[in-house]
C-alpha cells in the first residue's frame, strides 16, 4: 500500500485532463490514465469539485466500497493526505456484520436461541474465517474465468473433514477429526450443515457453491445409504478426501431410458457437477420397466459436455451419455425394482439444504441493499430516507426472518428425527420452505 504523503494544495495542483488526482477517504489516488477509461465517464472527474479535491462524498454516493477492493483500483492509489486518518473500513475477515439485520438473530448481540450452543458458536466463527480466506477469492476467480473450484480448495476442505460434515450427522462422522478437532463428532448435528450452508451462501457466488461439493451433496446420499458396504466405504473415502467427485444424474430419468441387464445406454442432462465427476448416481429404468439406481464410474462410454446455464460453468453442469456402459451388480443402490425409493429418500434432505442456503443468500441481499439505500444519496438525500425504499427494504427483511425462523424449527425437527421418520414427517415443510424461499 501506497505511503507517500501529499498535502492537500499538491493533490489540488493536479486538476485536469491527462493530469487528475483525487481522495477518497485519505487516500491519493492519480486517475490521470485511467479517466479515459472510467465508467462513470471523464466528465465527473474534471468537475471543479471532483479533480484535485476530497471526493470522498461523491464517490461513496455512486459507488460500493469493494470498488477501490479490486486489485486494478488499488494500484491507482499513489499515497495519503497528511495528517488525515481513514475513517471507512471494511468488515475484518471472519467478523460479524454491523448492519442490522445482516446476521441472523441468534448471531446478533443482545438476542438468544433456543437452538444453538456454544459449541455452534465457536464452529460458526472459524467456518466463516475459512470461507473468507480460503473459499471466497477462489469463488471469485473461478466465477470469472468460468473453471471448476480449484484442487487446492478440496484439499483444504478434506483436511477439515468439512466434505464429511457437509453430508450432514451419522455414522460416517465416526472417527474423524473434524475442524482440525474443533467440532465433536457426537456433537454434529444439523445445525452445524445450516450454518455451513448460510456461511457459504454469504460468498454471493451460487455457480461456485454449487461446484465446490453441490453433485456429492446429492450424489452421494444413495452410496451412504443404500450401497453395499465395501463400495460405500471405497467411494466416500475416496470422495471425502477430496479426491474424486459425484453427482446425481437423474434428470429426464422417466424419458429417454433404456437399460439392458447391466449395461444402460442413456442421456442425462443439466447434471451439476458433470463435467468433472468420477461417479454418477443414475436412476433408470430396467428391462422389466423398473426402476433402478446404479452407480456408475467414469469409463469409456461415459461422455459429459458443458451446458450453458443462467449461472456459471463452475458448476460444472453437464449433459451426460452413457453408451454400453458396464455395472457390476454389485454397484446397484438399493433394491433391484427400489429405484424410486432411493431417490425419493434423498428428496428431502436436498431440499432442506437448498432452503438453508437460499436463506443465507436471501439476507446477504437485504445487507447490500441496506448498504446501498443507506450509502447512495439521491436528491442530496440517502436513498433511503424515502419511504418507497424503507418499504421495500421491511419486507424483504420480513420475509428473510420468517424463512430463518421456520428452517431452524424444520432443522430442529430433523436433529430429534431418524432418517426414516424425517421422511414421512418432514416432506411436506421441506417441500413448502424450498418453494417459499426459491
Ligand atoms: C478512485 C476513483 C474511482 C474509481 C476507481 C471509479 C471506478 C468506477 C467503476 C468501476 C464504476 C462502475 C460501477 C461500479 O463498478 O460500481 C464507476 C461508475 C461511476 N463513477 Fe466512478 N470511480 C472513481 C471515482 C469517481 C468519482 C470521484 C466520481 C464523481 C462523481 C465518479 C462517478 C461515477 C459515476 C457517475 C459512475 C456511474 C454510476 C452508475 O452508472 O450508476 N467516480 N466508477
């Protein structure tokens, strides 16, 4: 960072086209080049209150904070005014926001829960520190040049054991050192997979989410629970170490179907994490018109190709054939004509994680908007003091506590249910909050 101190009848000297500095916030920044090429246009930059002056007001009335964050910005800053102090700062990494209702109410000072316990809390605080150091400037790069979550990203969550804990408490726990010894395994439970969800959601990167573990979140379920024992314990070591990849192949599953015996011949589509997967979790149909789930290893025969979506190619979603592909028996999930139920089971608790996440998303929205509307002046006022806007705002917020209120109660419900039991009580609210909230 820059350290060089200007006063401020220097910075003032340096007022016009080809030769233009500003300060934003005691920082000195020299914009000579880069006016051509601003955005928001030369013009503003050369305004007598603007070029060689503090235009700390006007530049935080049109723009976020993460602006001057961005690498090719900060390079711009050339130093600092004398004898002033920086008064904007960012949130520390890992802290708690400030914001009203940026943090749910559990997180916030001055509130309580039924729910959470210290345990929880001292989970939530070294989760989020790792998704802003390790997760979040991987987000940001993979969002931009469209490539899977990086190698390196799974390595670290392996170590944590956090691609073990994202499949949410039981026996798979067992023995491992989660969260570098932080978390105890008989301690997990599904309150840890909410906040997990709702702290990854934070990153504003939905692509990314979904490719760093969305196709094992609900590829692997089936292998967990309805693989034989000595595939089940081969796949989830080799996925948990981050080493290889699942995903649930099951679109189009009552269309296009057509399995022999053990060799299916088959098309899926829009399958998440696809393109990179070393297992697919497959419904499809036998030749007596059954259905079944298969697990099936990359292998000639198996093609995957990209499909453009409306989020980014980080997610790795997929078109994929299956053409004379072989299946051990051995490989089958669940009963021979039990296809259904396999993938019925796995419903719920997909969509449960859907709405922890979408939660998550939903109340980062209302902190950035909060920011802005507060942020931005309109008129010579914040966007905020009119009152359309402070309307908007309430029910957004209304509506992000009621849907964090009701996920804590389902997830409550889930930590005292079996699997079994979650089934039969829980698809209905599991169904209802995912369609509330997506
Ligand atoms: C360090 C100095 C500055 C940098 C790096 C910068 C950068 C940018 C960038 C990246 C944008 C695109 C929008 C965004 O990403 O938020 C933008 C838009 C804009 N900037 Fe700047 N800017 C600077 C200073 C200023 C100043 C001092 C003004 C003074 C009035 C200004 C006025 C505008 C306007 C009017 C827009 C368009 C906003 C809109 O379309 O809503 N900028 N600027």
């Amino acid at each position: 960072m820059a350290s060089k101190q200007y006063t401020k009848e220097e910075v003032a000297k340096h007022n016009k086209q080809g030769d233009l500095w500003i300060v934003v916030d005691s920082k000195v920044f020299d914009l000579s080049k880069f006016a051509a090429m601003h955005p928001g246009g030369l013009s503003v930059l050369l305004d007598e209150e603007v070029a060689g002056q503090d235009a700390t007001n006007a530049f935080f009335s049109l723009h976020r904070y993460e602006v001057l964050q961005r690498p090719q910005y900060c390079r711009l800053q050339i130093g600092v005014v004398a004898g002033e102090e920086q008064q904007i700062f960012p949130r520390s990494i890992g802290a708690l926001s400030k914001v009203p209702y940026a943090e749910p109410t559990w997180l916030t000072e001055g509130y309580y829960s039924p729910y959470y316990k210290d345990h929880h809390r001292r989970f939530q605080v070294v989760f989020r520190k790792f998704v802003e150091e390790v997760l979040l400037p991987d987000a940001q790069a993979r969002e931009e040049d469209g490539k899977r979550p990086s190698q390196s990203v799974f390595d670290e969550m392996a170590k944590l054991e956090l691609i073990a804990m994202r499949m949410g408490p039981g026996k798979h726990l067992q023995g491992r050192v989660l969260m570098g010894g932080l978390v105890k395994p008989e301690e997990f439970d599904y309150f840890y997979e909410l906040i997990m969800a709702q702290e990854v959601a934070r990153m504003n990167a939905r692509g990314y989410y979904d490719g760093a573990g969305g196709g094992i979140f609900i590829g692997l379920p089936p292998v967990m629970n309805f693989g034989q024992p000595a595939i089940r314990e081969k796949v989830l070591q080799e996925v948990f170490s981050g080493k290889k990849y699942i995903c649930l192949a099951i679109s189009e599953a009552f269309a296009g179907s057509d399995v022999a015996g053990l060799k299916c011949r088959a098309k899926r589509k829009w399958i998440t994490n696809a393109t990179f997967s070393d297992y697919f979790t497959v419904g499809c149909r036998n030749d007596q018109g059954g259905m079944v789930v298969l697990l099936i290893e990359r292998q000639d025969g198996v093609e995957t190709k990209p499909i453009k979506t409306s989020y980014s190619t980080t997610a790795g979603t997929g078109f994929v054939t299956f053409e004379n592909v072989f299946v051990p028996y051995e490989y089958t999930l669940g009963p021979d004509n039990g296809g259904l139920q396999v993938i019925l089971s796995n419903f719920n608790h997909e969509r449960w994680g859907m709405a922890c996440g979408s939660v998550g998303a939903q109340r980062f929205i209302v902190e950035e908007c909060l920011k802005w509307a507060t942020q931005r002046q309109v008129f010579g006022k914040p966007l905020i003091s009119q009152a359309v806007i402070r309307s908007k705002l309430a029910a957004m917020i209304a509506r992000v506590e009621s849907a964090q209120n009701w996920i804590e109660n389902v997830t409550y419900q889930m930590t005292h249910m079996s699997y079994k039991e979650q089934a039969s009580h829980l698809a209905g609210y599991a169904f209802l909050v995912v369609d509330a909230q997506t």
